[in-house]
C-alpha cells in the first residue's frame, strides 16, 4: 500500500511539473486573439449593479417598527443592530452586510434594498423567511463594463489553459489513450 501510494504521488508530482512546464512554453496569444476572445465574452467581464446596505433583523414587524422610531429619532444604525439583531453573522459589524448584486439575497429583501434612494435612506420593515429587516443604504454601485487593458492578463491565461487543454487532448489521441483519475484533468494556473 505504501509503495502504491509513493508511486501514485511520483506521478502526479511529473504529471503537474508536465503541465507547468507546457503551460509556461506555450506560445502568448497574439493581440488580435486577446481582442477577439474579449469581444467574444464582453459580458463575462461586466461587473452589475451592487448596492451596500446593513439591517437590522428582528422577531416581529412592531420591533421593526420601534427601531424604525429609534433611529428617527437619532438612534445609531449600528449600536441598535449590536444590540437587537437576531443576525449573529452581522451584528458585530453594525449589521454591515457589504456590497452585493442582484440573485444573492432574498427577492423581498433584495427588492426593498435596491428601491433605496439615497444614502442614509432606511426602509419600511421587509419580511422575509429570517425575520423582519430594518435596512439602511450605505451605497450604491451601477453597473460597469472592465475594459480590455484591465482585463488582459486574465484573457491571457484563459487562452493558455485553452491551448494546454488542446494540447493534452492531442497527446491523449495520438496515445491512443484516456485520462481516468478526474484529478489529471486539473491544470496548473498560468503564472
């Protein structure tokens, strides 16, 4: 067994040093193949709207509701949260949940966030699954598209691993053979 398993790690040891190797001699990708892979995917580097919001999450709509006085009446945003939040995960941060697009919270949730106006903007109580939410605005984020300068290092190593797995492809066929530990197929990163 333990001779297997030194045989096992020797050829996944050559196996990636094979493959970083091939990756780091692979020929750049010419300019025109940068632009036109950019163009290609233009939206695989737009970047969506995001907003910034803390809550605060409660019990029923008239603990909302009474945090929604508290801080009319100059209550601190974050001190309430400390203090009455069931979101354990949030709480600490003054309820601070960071910036985030469309599809990562709770439709009810996501919808009052993203219906605020301006910083500083608090929302009505929003039910969802969790609880009650008093939500403050912190920011807002549009939508905006990387352009290529920014993007082309990324590009690049996109078009090297897909020339790796062409080439790993080509040794598979002319071998007359097939990967079958999943694990191989597992490239290394272009550096």
């Amino acid at each position: 067994v333990i001779q297997h398993r030194i045989l096992h790690a020797r050829d996944d040891i050559l196996i990636r040093y094979l493959q970083q190797w091939k990756l780091e001699h692979l020929p750049m990708p010419t300019q025109e193949q940068i632009a036109a892979y950019f163009k290609a995917h233009k939206s695989d580097f737009s970047i969506p709207a995001q907003v910034h919001v803390r809550h605060i999450l409660l019990g029923t709509k008239k603990q909302a509701l009474q945090i929604i006085d508290k801080l009319k009446h100059g209550g601190d945003f974050a001190a309430l949260a400390a203090a009455y939040s069931l979101d354990d995960g949030s709480k600490a941060r003054g309820g601070d949940l960071n910036w985030f697009p469309r599809g990562v919270m709770v439709k009810s949730f996501e919808k009052a966030a993203f219906g605020l106006k301006k910083s500083s903007d608090i929302s009505a109580p929003i039910q969802t699954k969790y609880g009650w939410h008093v939500i403050q605005l912190l920011g807002k984020r549009p939508a905006s598209q990387r352009e290529l300068p920014e993007v082309r290092e990324d590009i690049i190593n996109i078009l090297k691993q897909e020339q790796l797995s062409t080439w790993e492809e080509t040794l598979l066929t002319q071998a007359n053979s097939q990967i079958v530990k999943a694990d191989y197929r597992k490239t290394p990163k272009a550096e």
